[in-house]
C-alpha cells in the first residue's frame, strides 16, 4: 500500500510579490506619519524655548524694570546673554567677562576681535539648549568663516526684533540713512544700546514680537545674526537711527523680507542687507513647514505663516506704529 505524501503548503512567487507590495504601501503611508509626529514633538520644544526665552525676559523686566538691552556698544553682550539668569545659567553668566566682549576673532592670528581668554574659555564649543532649535539642520557652534567665529562660540537660531524697514508709521527719524551693512532702525522692542519697558510698547504686548526663530537658511546659505558668535553685540555705539559707515550687530535684526525669503540682497545705506550674518536686514526663516515661530512681549508663542503678508508682519515688528493689525 502506498503512502501519500503530504502537501507542502508555502507561498507562489505571485503571493510573495504581492505582500511585499502591501508592506511597501503600508509602509510609504505610515513613514510621513512618523515623520510629522517627529516634527510636531520638534516644534512643541521649540516654542517652549521661546516660552522660556519669554519668561526669562519678563523675569528682566521684573527685576530691573525695563528689558534687556537689545546689543551692548563696543561689542558688549547682546540680550542672548543678559537673561541667562532666568534660563537657570545663572552660574555661566557670572563667569563670563563681559570686559573681554564676549566676542571670537576670525582665525587663530586675526587681530579683527578677540579670542575668548580667561574665564571666557567656557564658552568656546557651550551650546545652552534654550538656543537651540530643535528642527534646525544647522550647526550650534559655526566656527570661521561666513561667521567670523574661531572660537567656535554657539550660533543662536533665535534673534531679537528691533524693528521694522520700512517704518510702517512712515517716520523719517527712526531709521539709519548711511549704514553701509542695511537698515537698522529702532522702533522694535529689543533695540541696541535702548533698554526699554512695557510702556513703551504702546501697540500692546500682544501686538509686538520681542524674538523670532532665525534657525534655517536663506537658499543654501546660513545668515542667522551671530557674527563673531552670538553673544557678542554692536560694534558702535549711540542710536542705530544715526550711524553711518560700516558697522554691524549681532543678535537682533530690523525686518525688511518675508519669512522664509529664498533669497538674500546685498544691500548697504538705504537699502536693506541680508546676505551676510553681520547685516541690519538678516531674515526671519526656520526649518518648521510652512513657517516660523515668534515670541510675542506678552509672553505667547505664536506661528506664523511664511505667507503672512509683509506689511502686517512689519507691524508686529514694530512697538509704537499705531497702525490697526490683520489676522495673524
């Protein structure tokens, strides 16, 4: 009697092709999914950066009754690093000579700037997180080059707003007419060599950015405002309205582009500047989709849309135009 042999029971290469097929599908849907929650977790951190940038910057207020200044004269500090108190780097802050300026020279021999020296070593390769955008591509600590930063000192992905070009009150007195590195005007909140308070932004608070996210690049380039490192501040002095010649701040900029503007303009007296990280006009871009996030004076956070209109982000970035906003 003959015994039968069993059936073997496995997949045709027709069935194999297809499941492989169906994994590839279910996997082509479920990897945007994973990579916006990805973004999503990015962009929550993000805004609590600016949230504590916020609270430390109202802790300022508290304290001294008026805001930081927005860039010290003579390459002092930069409002980056007057609240680090409130950003618990109390400890980094009281190490730090601000004397030395807090400034990097461009190589190892330049007599352009100042290397850090003493107890300003600290800072060389230091990135404090609250700086740090968590969806930007862009390295934290930029050495030479483009920035001017031997020392490799962190380059920050948020800069302060000191106003707006053009004055969207159209005054004639509140904006540099000669400034060989763009516009810089004076009409924002975090303004340099200007320390000033809640009552003088009488747009309202909720109605004025005092930080913006400056975390991507303007096409293939990086122009975020951190020219010599991005604690440093002005390389002059007096009112920014009135100087002429070349010289440059780093972290604040006066708006003069939309957000996510794809390219930079050379610029210099009265035209704007953007094409360098040590210009008056440097844009307001992130890698977030579609926009960026901004740091209001009454402590919120919002996100705006790289379609909003210029004039209406001009006048966020303004404290005292007077001018009625959109929807934003």
């Amino acid at each position: 009697m003959k015994h039968s042999q069993p059936m073997r029971v496995g997949f045709t290469l027709v069935e194999l092709l297809v499941v492989i097929a169906i994994i590839g599908i279910l996997v082509g849907l479920l990897l945007p999914a994973v990579q916006a929650a990805r973004e999503a977790a990015r962009r929550m951190q993000c805004s609590n950066n600016l949230k504590q940038q916020g609270l430390a910057l109202h802790n300022h207020h508290d304290t001294y009754r008026k805001f930081p200044n927005g860039a010290s004269r003579s390459n002092g500090p930069n409002w980056r690093f007057y609240i680090l108190p409130g950003l618990e780097e109390e400890n980094l802050y009281d190490q730090v000579d601000q004397g030395a300026h807090v400034l990097s020279g461009c190589n190892s021999s330049s007599s352009y700037g100042q290397q850090a020296t003493g107890n300003n070593l600290i800072l060389i390769d230091l990135t404090v997180p609250t700086y740090k955008c968590p969806s930007s591509a862009l390295p934290s600590n930029e050495p030479g080059g483009n920035m001017c930063n031997y020392d490799r000192l962190q380059t920050h992905d948020y800069v302060g707003i000191s106003g707006a070009f053009p004055d969207p009150a159209n005054r004639t007195n509140v904006c540099s007419t000669g400034a060989s590195y763009g516009v810089y005007c004076n009409t924002g909140v975090l303004v340099p060599e200007k320390e000033l308070s809640f009552r003088d932004i009488t747009d309202g608070t909720s109605n004025a950015i005092l930080v913006a996210e400056q975390s991507g690049r303007v096409g293939t380039n990086d122009y975020r405002n951190n020219y010599h490192g991005g604690w440093r501040g002005w390389s002059s002095s007096g009112d920014v309205s009135t100087k002429t010649g070349a010289h440059h701040i780093a972290g604040v900029t006066t708006v003069a582009s939309v957000i996510n503007a794809k390219t930079a303009q050379s610029g210099g007296n009265t035209v704007p500047k953007s094409d360098r990280p040590y210009a008056g006009n440097t844009i307001l871009n992130s890698f977030h989709p579609g926009g960026i996030q901004v740091l209001l004076a009454d402590g919120s956070v919002r996100f705006l849309a790289e379609t909003l209109e210029f004039t209406t982000l001009s006048r966020l970035s303004v404290r005292d135009d007077g001018n009625v906003l959109a929807e934003f």
